[in-house]
C-alpha cells in the first residue's frame, strides 16, 4: 500500500549514459552523428524504393516500411538524449516520460512483427513462386504492415495503461538515457507485480513471432538446398542475408533486455544493450539492405547517374 502523505512526482530526470561531465560533449558528437546517419540512410532508403519503378515490389515494400519505423524509434528516443548531454537540467515531465515509453514499446513491437512479415515474404517467394502474385498482392502487403502497426501500438497502450497505474513517490532519477521499463519499476513505490508480469509477457510475444521466422527458414533452406544451379542458390540466399543479419542484431539485444528482473546491476546492462537496438541496428539496416541487395545498388547507381549527367 502507498502511504498517503507521499508526495507524488511530476518529472523525472534521466540520468544517461553517464555521469562524468567530460563525456558529456564526445557522446554529444557521436550519437549526433550516429542519429544523422540514422535519418539520413533511412530517409534515402524510403526515397529510393518510392521513387524507382523497379522497386515497387514486395520485397522492398516492408523494407520501406522497416525503415520509416527504425527512423521512428530513434527520433523517440535521440533528441532528448542530445539535448541532456549539453544540459545541467536532464528533466523529462511525466507526461512526456509515458508519452516516450509508450511510442517505444509500440514501434519496438511492431519492429519485430514487420521482421516476422518479411520472413513471410521470403518463404513465399522461394518456397512457393509460383503463387508469390496473389499470395503477397499489394493489398495483402498494406494489410500485414496494418495488422503489425496495430497490433504493436495496442500493446504499447496496454503497457502504458499499467505504468500508469504505478504510483511514484520518489526518487526520481531514472538511471537510463530514456523512460524504459526497468529502471521505471525500480522508482515505483506501489506494487509492480502486474507490470513486470506484463513485461515478462513480451518474452513469448519475441519468442513466436522469432519462431515463426525461423520456421519460414527453415523452409526456405530446404528449398534452396533442392535448387539445382549454383547461381540459383546463390541469388536465393543473397536475397535472406540482408534480413537475417537485421533479425539476429535486432532480436538478439531485445531478448537480453526484457527476459531480466529489473535491478540495479540489470539497468545498468540495460543501457548498454539499448545502444544497440536504438542506434546501432537502425543506422545499420540501410546499409544492411543496401550493400547486400543487387537491385537496390543498381537504382543508387541511376539515381547518381542521373543527378550528374542529366540536364
């Protein structure tokens, strides 16, 4: 039970990445380049797969998709994060402090789902090419990516629902760089045992929608075996790589950051992992799905060509 005469909080001040001061202008200058290359690499992806006839395929569709999302959840998190790190005042209202945790959750989840849809569209068009057209129409593409949307942003409300229902008293210094789950629970004074549940229920939630990609390649390893070109399983394999090495960065850090209790020593851990999931894997996915795929370097090419000989 929450005693009455506790003062509730208002605000909150995020304590970052670190606490010594001569730290503060480097990390400045790094994560402000790193959230440069971020927008920029994501934005001239997006741009690309608009603008390019030959890209308005599935296969670049949910890509597109993937990286107006990872723009997304870095822009959620980086610009507060620089603004603290040249900042006495590291404060965050309340309510912007939920406002940030429940866009987190809600694109983070409807990040790996549209992973999940992606393993799908591969499947498709190894295993079964011959029904890829009506199996992965463009209505079928807009109704996975809505179905993602909702179903993450709907779990992001549920969670944001529960957080609110916490009551903060103090202290309220939130020992990470953004409004995250663990270190939130460990300010609360009430009972937390209905939200680290729920927290603890996104464990399943990365657990089946990762089994249902490893299951499509499965499939789709199997099918590639059976091709009888070298050339063939070559192309059929380069086509997986890129979205492999998304999956293995993405759900990798993920599941070492919500499958822990939330403590001191887990927060801290926490911090480090988060780097990775919020700058590193959105910066890298453009080039991931860049410098892996033929079609996508062929289109950066006539876009170059383009801008420098044409009148």
């Amino acid at each position: 039970m929450v005693k009455k005469n506790y003062t509730a909080v208002t605000e909150f001040i995020l304590l970052g990445l670190t606490d010594r001061a001569e730290l503060q202008p480097v990390l400045f200058v790094v994560f402000l380049l790193i959230y440069l290359i971020t927008a920029i690499g994501n934005v001239s992806m997006i741009l690309l797969i608009r603008s390019d006839s030959r890209l308005h395929t599935p296969m670049y569709f949910f890509p597109s998709h993937l990286s107006f999302l990872d723009l997304c959840y870095a822009t959620n998190v980086t610009p507060q994060m620089l603004v603290n790190f040249l900042s006495k005042s590291k404060t965050i209202f309340l309510t912007g402090c939920f406002i940030q945790f429940h866009l987190f959750i809600a694109l983070v989840i409807t990040d790996y789902y549209m992973l999940t849809v992606m393993a799908y569209d591969r499947y498709v068009a190894i295993c079964k090419p011959l029904l890829y057209g009506s199996k992965v129409s463009r209505c079928v593409c807009i109704s996975l990516v809505a179905i993602s949307c909702i179903y993450g942003f709907a779990n992001g409300l549920v969670q944001t629902i529960l957080m609110l229902h916490l009551f903060f008293c103090g202290p309220n210094e939130i020992n990470h760089f953004y409004c995250a789950d663990p270190p939130l629970l460990v300010l609360a004074c009430s009972d937390t045992y209905v939200k680290e549940t729920a927290m603890f229920g996104a464990g399943p939630k990365l657990t089946c929608s990762l089994t249902m990609i490893l299951t499509s390649y499965i499939f789709i390893f199997t099918a590639i075996l059976h091709i009888r070109s070298a050339d063939g399983r070559h192309k059929a394999f380069s086509t997986c790589g890129s979205h492999l090495t998304a999956v293995t960065v993405f759900y990798g850090t993920l599941f070492c950051m919500y499958l822990r209790p939330p403590s001191e020593a887990s927060v801290e851990q926490g911090k480090i992992i988060a780097v990775f999931y919020i700058f590193v894997s959105p910066m890298l996915n453009p080039l991931i799905y860049s410098l892996r795929n033929k079609d996508v370097k062929e289109a950066i090419r006539r876009v170059i060509h383009k801008k420098l000989f044409d009148k």
